[in-house]
C-alpha cells in the first residue's frame, strides 16, 4: 500500500507542477487553488508511503515521477522542445528509478 501511495504522491505532484505554470505567478485563481489543493494532496501521501518505505527511497521516487512527468505534459501540453539530450536525461532519470525500486526490500 506504501508503494501506490507513493506512485499516487508523484501523480499528484505533476498535476500541482501544471497547474503552477498555468497559474502564471499564482496570479489566476484557479490553477492556484489546483496547486496548493494538489500539493496538500501529494505531501499527504509521501509522508504515509514515508512510513514504510526509507526516506531515500520515497524522496527519490516522488520527485522522479514528478520530474519526469512534468517534463511529458510541458512537452504535450505546453509544447516545450524535444531534443535527444532532453529525453536522455529523462530516461536516465527512470533508469534510476528502477534501479531504486529494485534495490529497496
């Protein structure tokens, strides 16, 4: 249950991350209450999963999925670059990730 909190976490962490950028400095009240409302949300379920899982682990795996899923919906939704070098660091990214999953008990 720790890890699909976990994995819900880093989820909530992409939707708070796109609404901050369409939040435009939290100036749009909207995006703004999707941000802190996502990021309340996305602290919660690290901090359970936290319970379980070591710190390293969870803090790792929260922000990867954050990382790079921010980096998928900037590219799809905001039509930021795709370069090679942008989507190698991202697969290096998951790479590491796996790795982290494998290595934890």
């Amino acid at each position: 249950m720790a890890w699909i909190s976990l994995v819900l976490a880093g989820l909530f962490e992409i939707v708070w991350a796109g609404a901050m950028k369409q939040s435009h400095g939290f100036s749009r009240l909207w995006p703004s209450v999707v941000t802190i409302g996502g990021m309340f949300i996305s602290f919660g379920l690290l901090s359970w999963s936290m319970r379980t899982l070591p710190l390293g682990t969870s803090y790792m795996i929260w922000t990867g999925i954050g990382a790079v899923g921010a980096f998928v919906v900037g590219i799809m939704v905001f039509g930021e670059a795709v370069t090679p070098m942008r989507v190698m660091a991202a697969l290096l990214i998951v790479g590491g990730l796996v790795m982290m999953k494998l290595a934890t008990p």
